[in-house]
C-alpha cells in the first residue's frame, strides 16, 4: 500500500517499475506473494497515468502478464470476470497482499473515474478498509489528482509535522520529479 510513488516515478518504463517496486518492497515483505502484490500494485499505478480512456481488460490483462505467483494469476483472473455491479470483495478484504491488492484494483476499476466512488466502494466492503481504500485511492488518486479528492475531505487532514502541508510538500516533489523525467 506505500508503493504508489514508485508507479508515478517510473511510470514510462513498466519493467523499471517492476523492478524498483520489488526492491522497495523488501523492507517490509519476505513472502514472495507480497513482494509480487507490490510490483502488481505499482506497475497498476504506472498503468492509469496513462491518457485517455482506461481498457480495463488490457489493464487488468497487462496485470496478469506480470504476476509472479499462481494466487495473483487466479486473483486477477477472477475479478477480471467482474461486472461493475458485482460484489468486489469476493477474492477478501484482509490484509493478504493476493486478497487485498485484486480487492483494490477491483474497487478502482469499476469506477475510474470517480475517487469518491472508489473509496466508497473500498470502505463499503468492511475488513481491513485503510488497505484498500489506501491502495484504491492510490489508484484513483493517480489517474485523476488532487483536484478529485473531495475538498472536505481533505479539510479533514491534520496538519501537525508530518499532516497535510508536510503532504502537500511532498506530493510538490514527487510532481517534480515525475515532471523532470
């Protein structure tokens, strides 16, 4: 769920994606099906930067391609098949990265073009919610900006040393190191 910055960094080069995500990853999973959620995840961040219109089935698709582990092929699979309607949360809504990372990719897909929508939906499915709402509105927050995220919302972030401007701040430097290229 921290490797959002990863996706946005590398964003033209999914291979360099892949590769620095699970390098980052390291730090914090020693089981290979949390190291492939987070490659899956970042290289899913990296994928929704992209202009225009989102092909789901060639996002999740490309998803696929890059999964390391049979749970992750079989998880995305399976919510690939979804339909907007369908009850996302089928794969679970715990903390297991091949039950959470589908989850989330499954709450974003299904709406996006709405942040309030995607986290809604994360929320709505109970279990570990700031998991996946985190990784869905990273998602969201990745194709669409700041300006999607709800001002009432963010109003409601703190600002103690490391609040909203300390965030703000951060975010400006991330812009600018994506914007560099």
């Amino acid at each position: 769920m921290r490797v959002a910055p990863i996706g946005l960094i590398f964003r033209d080069d999914l291979d360099r994606v892949e590769r620095e995500a699970g390098l980052s990853a390291l730090l914090t999973h020693s089981h290979p099906i949390g190291l492939d959620g987070a490659r899956l995840m970042a290289i899913a961040v990296a994928i929704v930067t992209r202009d225009g219109e989102l092909d789901v089935a060639a996002f999740y698709g490309e998803l696929r391609r890059r999964a390391q582990s049979d749970e992750f092929r079989a998880a995305l699979d399976t919510v690939a098949n979804l339909r907007v309607d369908d009850y996302v949360g089928i794969l679970g809504t715990s903390i297991e990265a091949h039950r959470s990372v589908p989850t989330a990719l499954a709450c974003f897909a299904s709406h996006p073009n709405s942040f309030s929508d995607v986290i809604s939906r994360a929320i709505g499915l109970g279990g570990d919610v700031d998991t996946l709402a985190a990784m869905a509105g990273a998602l969201s927050g990745s194709r669409l900006g700041v300006q999607a995220i709800p001002p009432h919302l963010l109003s409601k972030l703190e600002d103690g040393p490391k609040g909203r401007d300390y965030l703000d701040a951060l975010s400006q430097r991330l812009f600018a190191l994506v914007d560099a290229g």
